[in-house]
C-alpha cells in the first residue's frame, strides 16, 4: 500500500517537494468498516487552499498526514451489514492505494445508471456547482448574455451547457485554441474568447458581448474577471464561484477596484460553497442525470494513469492541462 503525505505548505506554486510518497501496511477493517481499494481520484482546485494554514470553509490538510479528496473505490473487505465486496462507493478518502472507512463515509454507486467516473464530475461535486451556483444565484434567462471563466473545465463547462439550456447566449472564456474549439464546435457556446491570446482581454470580451454582460459565472478572478465586471449590465448577477488565478499567488492581488461597476447597475455578487445546496443535491444530480440521458449536457475528462502521477495531474489544474474533469485512475476494479 501507499499513500501520499502533505509534508510542507507551499509557498506560491506547490512543487513535488511539498508531497511524500510513503509505503505503508494495507489497514484492517474494524466493525463496521470496509477495506476500499482506490480506484479513480479527483484533484481540484479547492485542495490548493487547504494546503494553507488558514481559515476557510474546510479546515486545512494536517502536514505529515494524508491528503484526502474524492475517491471512487471497490469495496474488498467488508465488515459491514451495509456493503459487501465488490460495491463500488464515492466518498471523501485518502490519497492511498487502498484505504479503510465507516460504511456511512462513503455512498454506494450503481455503475448501470452512469460511467463511474462521473460520480466524480459532472453527477458529482463539479457538476452540482455548475447547476446550484448558476440556477439559484445566476439565474440566466432566455436571451440574456452568460460569460463564464474557467469554461472548459469541469465546473465551467457544465455551466455553459446549463446556461444554454436556459436559452441564454453563453460566451466562455478559456486559455487554448483546443479548449475553444471545443467549446464552440462541441458544447454550441456563442462566443469564446481565448484569454492566453486576446491581447487585450477586455476589447476581446467585449466584442464578444455587444448586449454587455447579465450573468458573469466566476471560476477565475484576476484581470479576467475585471474585464467581464467591466460590462455588466442593470441588474447583473455574478456568482463567485472560484478565484483560480489567485490560489499560487504568494502576495495578495489588488486589483482595479470593481465595486463601483456592481453598485451603478444594481448587481449582485454572492459567494458560495457546493455544501451550502447539500440538501438539494439528489434533485440537481437528477436533473443533470436526466439532461445527460437526454444528450443535453455533454462532458469530457482528462484522465491521468497511475498513482505516481497524482501531483503532476494536481499541479496540471494550474497550468490548463485538463479538458474537461482532471481525474488520476489509480487501479482498474
Ligand atoms: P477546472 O476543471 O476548471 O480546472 C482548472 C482550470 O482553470 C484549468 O484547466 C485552467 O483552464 C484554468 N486556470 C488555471 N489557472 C488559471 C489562471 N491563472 N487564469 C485563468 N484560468 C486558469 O477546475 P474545476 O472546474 O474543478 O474548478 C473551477 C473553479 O471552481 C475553481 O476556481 C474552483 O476552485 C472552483 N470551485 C468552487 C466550488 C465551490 O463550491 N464554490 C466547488 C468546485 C470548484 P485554462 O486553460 O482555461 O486556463
């Protein structure tokens, strides 16, 4: 067995340095418990700041300890009335070749009613931000203009593909030419704009939005986000969703102070968690089940093989690497 530890905090971009790869024995299941062998984890964004040592909605990762994340596992020892060997669960596990958890740490998947996977991302946390953070403070309606940051990843691009549903007109923003050929020639998105090559982003934007801006999904924060607050129009709603061009920066960012853009035209801007919705999530995974049988919602991911290569596909969220879900398959079932 092998897991993988915290060992230091990192200061700016993490490095292979801040992580240990440890052999350890494989754990025992008391009563109660099941031995899971890993099978796919995901590495997201969020994980970066609970590398910090500071306040957030999730306390931080224990250094010298195992990280831990979503995990999609076999069970292949059970002492549990509830699982038996061979169940495949999702829950919030170690990053370890195999683990041991309270039956009630993890929920059984059914493998008939969707690839496996996609209880990592589009039926699972990602796809559940997209749906609750869009729907309940976005709001899109038909004709109105959606821009959204961080379009081709998993969040974003689910919340393109809503948004659409909706009836909105839905410009993304992402950082490749492959990323934007994806999102206009797979996903039907309006206008896209490739933020590594605009130049300057907010002519380029703006040319992509001549009605201005009603809803601004922020998955980004940063100069992107000064350009896409820089067009709202009355009555704008932005949900602020994640800031992932601020997590490696190792001086705060001040930039353009944009409340005045938020106060002219009455908009507004709220922040949210995924668990604020933890009681409505078996409706929204429903609801995006049902759009994904439909063949509404489409969504890709980006699967790295190994164990070994979990930090290189974690650091890869920073860099662009991943189209679609970043995922690490660990062993097959
Ligand atoms: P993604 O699949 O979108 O992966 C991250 C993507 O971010 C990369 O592929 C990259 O795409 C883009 N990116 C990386 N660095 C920068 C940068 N400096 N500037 C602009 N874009 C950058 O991840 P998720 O879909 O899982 O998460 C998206 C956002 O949503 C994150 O900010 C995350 O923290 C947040 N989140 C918030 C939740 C909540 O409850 N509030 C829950 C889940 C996620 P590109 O090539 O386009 O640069």
């Amino acid at each position: 067995n092998q897991h993988i530890l915290l060992t230091s905090r990192p200061k700016g971009m993490p490095t292979m340095d801040n992580f240990k790869f440890e052999d350890i024995a494989i754990p025992e299941p008391q009563n109660g418990q099941v031995l899971l062998k890993t099978l796919y984890l995901s590495v997201d964004p969020y994980m970066r700041g609970r590398m910090n040592d500071t306040k957030s909605y999730v306390p931080p990762f224990e250094l010298n300890k195992a990280i831990s994340g979503g995990v999609v596992a076999e069970v292949v020892q059970s002492r549990s009335s509830e699982l038996e060997e061979g169940d495949l669960v999702i829950g919030n596990l170690d990053w370890a070749l195999y683990s041991v958890a309270e039956d009630a740490q993890v929920r059984k998947i059914d493998p008939d009613l969707a690839p496996i996977t996609a209880n990592l991302g589009i039926l699972g946390m990602p796809g559940l931000t997209a749906y609750f953070g869009l729907l309940d403070i976005g709001n899109p309606q038909q004709g109105e203009t959606v821009v959204v940051s961080g379009a081709a990843g998993a969040v974003g691009s689910a919340v393109g593909q809503i948004a659409k549903i909706k009836g909105a007109r839905v410009v993304g923003i992402a950082g490749s030419e492959e990323k934007i050929s994806y999102l206009k020639n797979e996903l039907g998105f309006d206008a896209v704009v490739n933020y590594r090559e605009a130049g300057n982003i907010r002519k380029a934007l703006k040319e992509a939005c001549p009605d201005g801006v009603d809803v601004y999904f922020d998955n980004v924060g940063g100069e992107i986000s000064d350009a896409a607050l820089s067009l709202l129009n009355q009555n704008a709603r932005i949900p602020l969703c994640g800031q992932i061009s601020l997590y490696n920066l190792e001086k705060a960012d001040h930039g353009p102070r944009i409340q005045g853009q938020l106060l002219i035209n009455s908009a507004l801007m709220k922040g949210f968690i995924v668990s604020n919705y933890a009681s409505h999530f078996e409706e929204g995974a429903k609801q995006l089940g049902q759009w994904l049988k439909d063949g509404k919602l489409k969504y890709e991911e980006n699967i790295v093989e190994g164990f070994d290569n979990t930090i290189d596909a974690f650091l890869g969220l920073f860099k662009g690497e991943n189209l679609g879900k970043q995922l690490v398959k660990v062993s097959e079932p």
